[in-house]
C-alpha cells in the first residue's frame, strides 16, 4: 500500500486541513499519515482560534513518521509561523521524501489570515523551492508573483514567473474565478489547462485542501504530474457535485462518494 503524508493545520469542523487529507487519501487509495502544525478552533463561518505546535514537537511528529512508515507522498498545506516552516524545510532535506506538492494556505475561504507575513517571506525562501508542485489559488498566486491576476493571460503569467523564480511546477487553481473553474499548470516551461465546469456549490470549504491531498495520493501511487491533477480534479467534482450542505456558511464537501466511473485506469506500479 502507498503512503501519503499531510504536513498541515487541523479543522475542528472537519472540512478542510488535516481532516480532509485524510478523507482524501483513504477515498484514493493510499495510507494517509499526519504531522500537526497546528490546531484551528473554527467552523463554516470562520476561525476563531490557532494554537501553533511548538518547533520541537513539529519536529518530533516528522522524525516519528519519517523513521517509521516513509512516505511515497507528502503534502504540505497551512503552516502559520516561519520556525514551523524552518522544522518543516531542514526535515524534508534531511529525509527528502520523492513527491512534495505544497499548498501556500495563506486565506481561509471564511477570511481569516493563516499566515503571518515574515512567514510567508520564510515559505519563499526554504520551502518553495523544495517542492515539485505549488498550487495557489488566484489570491496567493498574486502574492507569490507580485502581479494582480484579472483574466486567463494574467494567470499565464503568473504561473510562470513563479516558475522562473522558485523551479517548481505551479499549478495556479481558478476557483476564484467568476465563470469556470479552469486550473493551469505550468512545467518545465510549458503550460497546460485543466478545464472544469463551475459546478452551482457554494459549500467549498476544503476545495484546496482535497484537491492538494489528491494530487499527492496520486502522485504516491506512481501516476505522472499532470495525471495526478487530472484525478485529482475529478474526485475533487464528484464531491462538491454530491452538494453536501453542512453549517452556516461555506461548507464542506461530500468525501464518501461513489468513486466509479471517474477512474478507468490505475498507475502501473500500483
Ligand atoms: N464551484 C466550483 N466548481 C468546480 N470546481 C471548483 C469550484 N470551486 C473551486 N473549484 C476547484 O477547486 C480547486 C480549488 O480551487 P480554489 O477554490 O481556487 O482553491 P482554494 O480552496 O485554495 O481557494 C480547483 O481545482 C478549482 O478549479
Ligand atoms: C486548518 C486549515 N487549513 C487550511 C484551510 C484553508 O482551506 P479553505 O481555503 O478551503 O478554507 C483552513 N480553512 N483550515
């Protein structure tokens, strides 16, 4: 069995961080692992409180897993303060597991802010440039690319100044986009689209994370970069199309779906 990794924050309400990872890890196929970076107090309608784990017990969370059951995959989604993200940087080189996809959580969809900024700075210097796969949404990709981002071309260009700066693949997500939700991926300079249709769901509480989860499952289980998004995408459709309604504000998603009929093949050294 494969194993997949989730460096990130906990949801008390389920829905995104650590709990979706889980949720979308054993929905595809892989053994999911978590090492906590912090824990959240909130819900559908906001963040309410964050507890960061100390830098000595983030520590000893990656040196248990690592020395124990290695990882095929890790994901790496909200990390808040830059001694965390240092741990996170130093461990990875020391360990360097083969597949790192890396979600700069910065903006919860409720608001809240999940990172400071002298974090954000500590990302784009040390962990950044570690991953193989970035995937920011509109908002964090302007922030990582120092542009504002209003149409297709100026996602283009975004993506790929990423690129030129950091080395890794970016896959700049376009669910804050008005009409589709079309996601592109920039590699080894060249680009490529993965369209899909905006399905009517307000309730997309999670969407990054899943998406991020099921693209490290993927990557896990032998399928290729663009294979994995492909996936990931389509799993990421079925759940928000099974138009789950939880709580007051923008909900989670449905994770136990029927699975078949997205995937028609599996990765050969599954
Ligand atoms: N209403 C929607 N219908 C279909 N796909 C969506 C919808 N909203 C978001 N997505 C998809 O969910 C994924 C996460 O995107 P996005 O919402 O931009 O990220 P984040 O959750 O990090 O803000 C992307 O693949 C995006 O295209
Ligand atoms: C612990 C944690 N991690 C990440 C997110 C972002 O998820 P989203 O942008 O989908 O609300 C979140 N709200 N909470």
């Amino acid at each position: 069995m494969k194993v997949t990794l989730t460096i990130a924050g906990s949801d008390s309400s389920g829905g995104a961080g650590i709990q979706a990872d889980l949720k979308t890890m054993c929905m595809n196929g892989v053994y999911g692992e978590s090492v906590i970076t912090a824990l959240t107090a909130q819900n559908t309608t906001g963040v309410r409180a964050v507890l960061d784990s100390t830098p000595a017990f983030l520590e000893a969370q990656l040196d248990a897993v690592f020395e124990d059951i290695y990882p095929d995959a890790v994901k790496i989604g909200m990390v808040s303060q830059s001694a965390l993200i240092h741990v996170i940087a130093t461990k990875l080189q020391y360990y360097h597991p083969k597949n790192i996809v890396l979600d700069p959580v910065m903006v919860a969809t409720s608001g809240a802010k999940l990172i400071s900024d002298e974090a954000i700075h500590t990302l784009k210097e040390e962990l950044i440039p570690l991953a193989n796969l970035i995937t920011p949404n509109i908002p964090e990709a302007e922030v990582l690319s120092h542009m504002k981002i209003t149409s297709s071309k100026d996602m283009l260009k975004a993506a790929k100044k990423i690129y030129d700066t950091y080395g890794c693949a970016v896959l700049c997500k376009g669910g804050h986009q008005l009409n589709d939700a079309n996601d592109l991926l920039y590699i080894n300079n060249t680009y490529q689209w993965f369209y899909g249709k905006r399905i009517p769901n307000n309730n997309t509480h999670g969407t990054g994370c899943t998406l991020s989860s099921a693209i490290a499952a993927n990557l896990a289980k032998g399928f290729t970069i663009q294979e994995s998004i492909q996936r990931a995408k389509d799993y990421l459709s079925l759940a928000l199309s099974a138009m789950l309604d939880l709580g007051a504000g923008s909900g989670p998603m449905m994770h136990n779906v029927n699975l078949k009929g997205i995937y028609s093949e599996e990765a050969d050294n599954e």
